[in-house]
C-alpha cells in the first residue's frame, strides 16, 4: 500500500502547494538540513474496511502530516496549502507508474507545537486516507468507476466485450461490491 507517493503526486499537481513546498514532501523522515517549509508524511495505522461476504478491498489508512517551517505564519500557510490539495479528494493517482485508487482522504485535527531546540515551529495534521485495493487484488476486477445497467450501457460506456464491469443495481454507496458480469457481444 502506497499512501505517501500519491499525496506527493496531488501536492506537486496543485499550483498552491507545489509552489511552497516544491518536492519537499518526504515519506517517514526528511533529510537532514531539509529547506523548509517541508511536510513529512508518516503512516501510523491502517484498519481494512469490514466486508460481510469477501475480503476488504478497502483500507482505512490514518496518516500524520508533519510541517516544519522557520514561523509560525509559515507553518500555518504551509499546512493550509497542504490541506486545500489533498482534503476531500477522490480518485485515482499514478505516481511513478504505480496506480492507486484513492476512495477518500480526510482532514481530522492539527496540533500546533515549537521546538526550543531548533527553534522552529511544526505542526502534526491528521488524515484518513481510504485506499480502493481492488485493482491490486485482482486484475481482472473490474475497475471502481464501472457500473452498468447492462452490457449495452457498458458497450456504451467505453467497455468492450471481456470486460467486467458490476451490475448498477448492486452499487452500495459506490463502494465496489455487488454482482460482477462480463460484457458479451451485442
């Protein structure tokens, strides 16, 4: 699973944050005399979402954020930035030819602190990122975004015969569970 590489991916596509933070986003650590402000972005739990029937094709990933900057006010701008590009998004996200499925990321909290020994300011946000592990289980799944009334509507709907897609009549609340079927030739 791959959290850190697609927040990356959505910080360096939003003009804010890829303005202040350039590609100061780092996984678990920065390095050492890293300019600021930076972000570091540190995974700290991850539950799958319960299924009744099959194994769970969702994580529910709880993220840290740590932004670092010289002031306040820059701590706080940055950490704003941050929240503007990735808080509510939905999709999917290619970050060094890995595609991962993002079904939701949320903001939770923030706590503000100052470190006497550096002297600078830094800020902890939390966030829940769920992940869509469909794609990865299986290939032959058939994608998040494919529900059909029928193998018309897929055809319709850019798939070809072979295809999977789920029956819209199963879509629970969008999530990818329900009745999956093959398009056939029409």
């Amino acid at each position: 699973m791959n959290v850190q590489g697609p927040i990356r991916k959505l910080i360096s596509d939003h003009p804010t944050a890829s303005a202040l933070f350039g590609n100061r986003v780092y996984p678990v650590v920065a390095p050492q005399g890293a300019t600021m402000p930076f972000a570091v972005v540190t995974v700290v739990g991850n539950a799958p979402a319960k299924a009744k029937t099959n194994p769970s094709w969702v994580d529910i990933v709880s993220v840290d954020v740590f932004f670092w900057a010289a002031t306040f006010n820059e701590c706080r701008q940055a950490e704003e930035a941050f929240r503007q590009a990735v808080d509510y998004f939905r999709g999917d996200v290619t970050f060094e030819a890995e595609l991962v499925s993002i079904d939701g990321i949320h903001y939770e909290q923030t706590r503000q602190h100052y470190d006497n020994d550096s002297g600078n300011h830094y800020h902890i946000s939390m966030y829940v990122v769920r992940i869509n592990r469909q794609s990865s289980l299986d290939p032959m799944v058939p994608m998040k975004d494919r529900f059909f009334d029928d193998d018309t509507a897929a055809i319709a709907g850019g798939l070809f015969p072979g295809d999977l897609y789920f029956l819209t009549t199963n879509n629970y609340y969008g999530l990818p569970y329900g009745l999956i079927k093959m398009v056939m030739n029409v």
